[in-house]
C-alpha cells in the first residue's frame, strides 16, 4: 500500500504544460484515480508525473520522478503533403507566382505557417482553405528572374490531432520562361 498524503501531492496532470484539477480516489489501497474536470483535449498533449515524494506505506520513495506522456486522440497517422506547386524544377512565367501547398488532412495552421521555408526569402501572406488543407503563399514582391527558389515545408508541421509530417517536404522552381527579363 502506498501513503496516500504524500502520493497524491506528488501526482500531476498537465495539460499542454499546465496543470489540470480534478477529483482524486482510491478504490483500491494502490491505486490513484484522477477523473479531470475538464475534458481531454484531442489535439493537446498530456504528462502524468509521479514525483519522489510518493512513499509507500513503509516509507520508501520512487528513485527518480515517473514521467509519461501521451495524447488522448486516436489519430496516430502522420498527415502527408499532397502537392506543392509550382511543382519540382518548374518555370514559372510570372515573378509573382502562388505557391500553394495541399495537405493530406485538415493542418494546424500556425504549425503550417511556422513551418514554411521560401529560399531565397521573399515577403509574402498566407492564406489557408476552409478546410484547412491548402495553403497557398502570396508572395508581396517579386521573384528574381531565372533564379532557382525553393518552398519547403518542414517535418514539424502538424494536423488537427498533433501528428507531424514527419520528414520536409521540398519543390523548387524558377521564375521565367526565357533567358530575357520581360
């Protein structure tokens, strides 16, 4: 059995880092339930923590603090990027282009936004689907001609569930059709 005093102070729930309350039993002499009283989020990350205050009824303590981590959503797929365009080594006959990304499934958008890359760097607004699945990048100054631009969209991008690509996503192209500035 367990001191159930110093177990249940040394028992955490956070929720995306902050603590959650709820209410705490014991049906059991070793066994803590904690029922929140807010509901888990599907898109938000949980840690249970356990710290080496708990004691069991002899006086012993953990060794170090127990710590785990995990997501109430059931959605464990990682989303996929299903184009970007202007598509790899393209010309584009503008200076000006959209560069759209399309998604697999609805995005975090911020994670989007915060994972995109234009290389060179050029100014530019977001714009996102209703759905959440498209963004496309409307750049706000022009694109040098003939030089190889790169749109990438890294690994930490994420869906709705917190599942990230995984791996970065990149398409280059060039602005100009011709050798010749228009």
């Amino acid at each position: 059995s367990v001191n159930r005093e110093l177990t249940r102070r040394a028992f955490s729930l956070l929720e995306d880092g902050e603590e959650m309350q709820g209410i705490v039993s014991w049906p059991e002499s070793d066994h803590l339930v904690v029922k929140p009283y807010s509901h888990l989020k599907g898109t938000a990350t949980y840690l249970i923590k356990v710290t080496t205050l708990a004691e069991d009824s002899d006086g012993n303590s953990l060794e170090d603090d127990f710590l785990h981590t995990f997501r109430s959503s059931a959605d464990k797929e990682r989303p996929r990027v299903a184009s970007i365009l202007p598509g790899a080594n393209s010309s584009v006959a503008v200076v000006r282009p959209s560069i759209t990304v399309t998604f697999s499934e609805p995005m975090d958008v911020t994670s989007v936004i915060n994972a995109f890359r234009l290389k060179p760097d050029a100014g530019g607004i977001f714009q996102e689907s209703a759905d959440s699945k498209t963004f496309s990048y409307i750049l706000t100054e022009d694109l040098e001609w003939q030089t190889r631009y790169s749109a990438e969209i890294g690994e930490e991008a994420k869906d709705l569930s917190g599942n990230t690509l995984g791996t970065a996503n990149e398409a280059s192209f060039f602005p100009g059709m011709e050798s010749v500035k228009p």
